[in-house]
C-alpha cells in the first residue's frame, strides 16, 4: 500500500513557507502547482510584503509527514524566479513553550489582597485544613485539579520514549481536560519504571490532587500500578489508554447495533490485540452482557490450549473462556459479527470481511494504519470507525475522559466504579438523537459541547447511587 493512502495530509503535519516571488503573471501558479504535484494540501496563502519587483507571500500546506514536507519544500527551490525565506512547522510553533500554563485566579493588585491571598491571611486557611483536611476540596485546587501521570513506556504509537519525550503529550492531555471541561491537568513524567517506585511517588504527591489519570504506561505494569493506588487513595485513578478507550469503543458499539438491529449478547465479537486497551473493551462489553468474545494476538486465537501465554493473556482466557477450532485469525472471523482492532496496520483484508456474518461492524481502531482501511472495507460492511480524524466514527478518548473526571470532581467521588464506566458510555451513545443516527455518524464529534455534560452528570449520578460520592450536587 503506498505512502500517499495511508497517511493523508493533514494539520498534524503542517508547514508554513515564507516565499520571496518575482512579481510577474503565472509566478503564483508555478508554485501552487509544484505543490499540488507534490501531494500537498494548500490552506492558506497570505501576502506579507507587497512590492514592484517582488512579493513575499506565506503558504500553509498541510502534507503526509516530516519526509514529504523536506521534499515539497526541495521542489519549491528548484522553481526559477522563487527564493525560500523561511519554512516553519506549525506543529512545533504551537509547542513552543508547552501548552499549559498557570493562571492566577484573583487579582493581587492592593496590600488587603495580598494579605488575604498570601500572608498573614492564608495562614487561617491552613489552620483550618490542620483541623478538618476534608475541606482541602473545598479550599484548595485539589477539587478542580488531575495529575497527569506517566512513565513514558508507551507513549502513542512510538512506545518506551521516555518521560522527558512524554511531556508534549502530558500537556496535550491536560489542554483537552482544560478545554473540554475546564479541569486542571497537570503532567507529571515520572523518570521511572519500577511500579513500586511509581506508585509511592504517586501517593504522596496525592494530597494536592482531586483525581489521577494514568496515561501511557506500558502493560503489564499499568495493572499493578492502577490497582495498587486504588487500594491506597480516595481520590478516582483512571487508566485512560484503559478504560477510556472502552468507555468510547463501548459507546460506538451502542449505536452501531442499533444500525444493525442486533442485541449484544448474540454477538460473536473478535478482538484483535489484547493489551491494557483490548482487555479493557473485553471486560466491559462480558459486563454489559456480551457472551462470545474471541482474543486474538500476532500468534493467533488466545484460548486455554495455548501454552506460550503471559500472566496477562491468561487473565483473558479465563475471563472470556472461548470456545474456538480456528487457528488463524482469519479461521476466527467466519460468522463474526463485530470485528474491533487495537493492533497493528492492516491485518485483515476484504476476504476476512467477506467470511463474517451478515451486516458486519468493523472497528478498526490501530493509529496511524488501522487493521483495515476504511476505502476497502467499506463495499463490505455495515458499519465502520476508526481511531482517526479523517474518517467518519472516530473513536476518540476525549470523548470520555473530560467528562468522566468532571463528573467525578463535581460529587467528589472516592473512586471510578464500572458502572460509571457504563453509564459514561451510554451518555455518550445518547448523545446522538436516535433520528440523526447513521452508519456514518455512530458517535459524537469530540467539539460536541453536550457530550461532557452528559457524561459529568451520568458519573455523578451513579456515584452518589453508589455511595462514593462526598457531595451531593
């Protein structure tokens, strides 16, 4: 498959070149041209600099990575008449800095305010924290306020990169809590990766915090650490890469059996990668009442004959139990009525599509390739979504996790059960009218403002019905 289907132009790889163009009829042309056949998506074209002789103009051109912007920008040289000022890459321009900051939220322009907000005042407010501590959530930043914990072990798609490399995905973290709901996130790379070392440094930083999300931690450590601080802390931890994805995937799937008219514990599902994300998809639809689910890694189905399987893959086999004579993944998919992926590029083709029962779902969720592209699956099934931006149906994390956090800091909740899980995902779902419902549109936009709205008050109430919630709102 080439280069130019599987990575699109887009933003994400954005450039802004600073051209100096003798000002002559057709000049402009050339040079949009060169572009053009080069592969890249013009977005703007300004004027900087008029003049008689010549213009300077800036053109933004989304392209398909690092290598194809060098290669568009080498073509541009080569036009006679053309001088490159400057190349820029908007990506690293917006990261120039970081992308969080700290925002004071009263002014401290006079002596009284400086005395309240500082000393001696705040002293009256510690004292009182000494004696009822309680009331840091309401005192404190502690109730609006996410640490955003990493080890950098398997960051994105370019895994153990370390935490210092983690950060810009720290920030970006913390700028969706910040934007969607308006949370406080903040990163805290970990130079780490001993689960006991991580999980003491997480507990006692805790006390400032309102709520954990652990993001990017590689499996299996990233079960041990999560379980272990929710023995320790009040506060919700949440694995986003988890449980967030679930939460999503589960939402999708909500809606795409609506399309199909197919009750879920009919379904024969096959999940292909079963890492912290697969395990956590797996759990929640056997939770909401699927009852056939077949594993499957890069050495086929993970059934109890296998005798190469982890710790973890064991768990799996033992929470879905499979049934299965199949040795490949393709044996697998014969009669599959949802396929969901969390892999790797392009690991099942339109034959294994064909093999599965009638109007199948295919959720091909591996970024930047999914399992299968979208253009040849479409001809075969009913419904389709992936994790990227490009398509329709994004399943995307940020549907769930602002508001899950939002929710959970509103009634101050003690922990993230698996029904807020479950009710997070059907706020979600429901946040399409059944009327607007389509084998296109199976899941909200992530700018839908309603979504973490829905989902906040979903959370907070089945915390308050379970008990954990400190507040009643």
């Amino acid at each position: 498959m080439s280069d130019t289907r599987e990575y699109l132009p887009s933003a994400s790889n954005s450039i802004t070149i600073r051209l100096k163009i003798q000002n002559r009829p057709g000049m402009l042309a050339r040079v949009t041209s060169e572009i053009g056949e080069a592969g890249g998506n013009i977005g703007a074209i300004d004027i900087v600099r008029p003049g008689a002789d010549e213009l300077v103009r800036d053109i933004t051109i989304n392209t398909r990575s690092h290598d194809h912007a060098q290669t568009i920008v080498e073509n541009i040289h080569e036009v006679d008449g053309v001088e490159v000022v400057n190349v820029s890459d908007r990506t690293f321009l917006l990261h120039i800095g970081g992308k969080l900051e700290v925002n004071s939220k009263s002014p401290l322009r006079t002596r009284d305010q400086l005395s309240m907000a500082y000393t001696p005042g705040v002293a009256r407010v510690s004292e009182a924290l000494h004696e009822a501590p309680e009331d840091a959530h309401r005192l404190t930043m502690k109730s609006n306020t996410v640490a955003v914990v990493s080890d950098g072990t398997a960051v994105l798609g370019l895994g153990d990169i370390g935490p210092q490399a983690a950060i810009p995905v720290m920030e970006g973290k913390g700028q969706l809590l910040k934007e969607f709901a308006d949370v406080n996130g903040v990163p805290v790379c970990l130079d780490t990766t001993d689960v006991g070392e991580i999980v003491d440094t997480v507990e006692r930083i805790a006390p400032i915090f309102g709520g954990i999300n652990l993001e990017d931690i590689a499996a299996p450590r990233c079960f041990e650490i999560e379980d272990q601080l929710k023995e320790r802390l009040d506060i919700p931890v949440f694995h986003d890469d988890q449980h967030g994805t679930a939460v999503v995937a589960v939402a999708a799937l909500l809606n795409a059996l609506k399309i199909v008219d197919k009750p879920l514990e009919d379904l024969k599902i096959v999940m292909v990668g079963i890492g912290a994300a697969g395990s956590a998809v797996t759990e929640m639809l056997l939770q909401m009442g699927a009852e056939t689910i077949i594993g499957v890694d890069s050495s086929g189905p993970v059934t109890s004959e296998r005798t190469d399987l982890d710790a973890a893959k064991q768990r799996y086999v033992q929470m879905t139990n499979p049934d299965v004579e199949a040795e490949t993944l393709s044996g697998v998919m014969e009669d599959a009525d949802v396929f969901i992926g969390l892999s790797g590029p392009n690991v099942i083709d339109e034959n294994d599509l064909q093999r599965m029962a009638r109007d199948p779902i295919v959720f091909a969720m591996a970024n930047p390739t999914p399992e299968i592209m979208p253009e040849e699956a479409y001809p075969h099934v009913a419904v389709m979504a992936t994790g990227r931006s490009d398509y329709p149906n994004q399943i995307n994390n940020v549907l769930c996790f602002p508001g899950l956090f939002k929710g959970a800091l509103n009634c101050r909740a003690t922990d993230v059960t698996d029904e807020m899980k479950i009710a997070a995902a059907h706020a979600i779902a429901e946040t399409i009218d059944p009327r607007s419902l389509t084998a296109d549109y199976i899941i909200p936009s992530v700018f839908d403002q309603e979504v973490v709205q829905r989902v906040a008050a979903a959370v907070s109430e089945v915390a308050v019905e379970q008990g954990i919630a400190r507040r009643h709102t």
